[in-house]
C-alpha cells in the first residue's frame, strides 16, 4: 500500500464539503492544514524497538506559527505551495483560492513557497489578495522582463520572512536602431 498526499481534486471535495462549512469551531480541534508535498520520513519509520527514537518529535504538540502581522486570530491556517506558470495557477490551486476568499473571516492562507515563470500581473495581484505575503519564505522568479521586477518591490517589502529569493532567466530589454 502507496501512503501519500491526497490528491488536490480529493483535497477540494473535502474542504468544500457541506460539513467545512458549518462546523462548530469549539468542538473543532483542527488548528493548522498544511498542503505542502514535501518529503516526510513518517511512513518509514520501522516499528521496531527504534520507535521511541523517532516519535517523539512527530507525537509532541508542534506550536501554532501566527504571522506577528495578522492582526485577526484565524481559526484554520492552511499552508501550501503555488506555481504560477505561464500567467496562471491550476485548477486546484485556483479552487482553494477561491474557497478561502469566501471564507477569509476564518481561514488564513499561507503560501510558503511561491514559484513564478512568466509574470501575469493581474494573477499576482489576485493572489496577494488572499494569501499572506508575510508566510513566503522561499520565491523563485523565471522568465520574466527586467522592467516588470519594479512592479514586485511592494510585495518584497511586505515578505518580511523571506530566505530565499531566486531569480532565473531575467530578460533585459535592449534598444535596437541606435
């Protein structure tokens, strides 16, 4: 049996479910939804006697991180990566897009990684709208024109956490007929 991440259609159909809706948040102890695909050791771990070496820090209770900018304490904080390619997300990252604008009184968007080819200024703008610019730690820019990097500068300044900044295949803008 394969143990991995749920696929993103999956993902959608259960966060917009009927239920997701109208929980109850005191009963709710979901704090924090990551959607990451990142690579846990968690289901290679031998349940020999070398598990008391392992759990411990899969078993404690992690913190809850709050951007020290948020001002309104969220009741969920979901966390994931988005491409934008090309000008556009795809279709599930889209969709949860769209699901947490509806519900941004209780859901806080965090977008740790933001990979960019191909800048759409208005698909930016769009983003940065729901999610928190203050969560993007790692950002990585290709394909685009060096007259646009101006236009990203208030965004840099709001990412308060970033560590990494990458940029690939940067075009200059060159005048011919002189």
């Amino acid at each position: 049996m394969r143990y991995g991440r749920i696929p993103d259609c999956k993902m959608c159909l259960l966060l917009s479910s009927e239920n997701s809706t109208n929980f109850s948040h005191s009963r709710c102890k979901l704090r924090v939804l990551n959607l990451r695909n990142e690579h846990h050791e968690f289901w290679r771990i031998w349940a020999g006697s070398h598990e008391d070496e392992c759990l411990p820090q899969l078993t404690q209770k992690q913190p809850v991180e709050n951007s020290p900018d948020c001002g309104v304490k969220k009741h969920l904080q979901v966390t994931t990566d988005f491409e934008l390619m090309k000008g556009r997300l795809d279709e599930s990252a889209t969709y949860l897009l769209q699901w947490a604008e509806q519900r941004k009184d209780s859901i806080h968007l965090c977008c740790r990684k933001l990979q960019i080819q191909g800048l759409s200024k208005d698909a930016f703008i769009e983003i940065f709208k729901i999610i928190d610019a203050n969560c993007v730690q790692e950002l990585e820019l290709s394909c685009i024109w060096e007259e646009e990097l101006p236009f990203l500068n208030p965004y840099l300044r709001q990412m308060k956490n970033l560590l990494t900044l990458k940029l690939d295949d940067i075009t200059e803008v060159t005048m011919d007929g002189d």
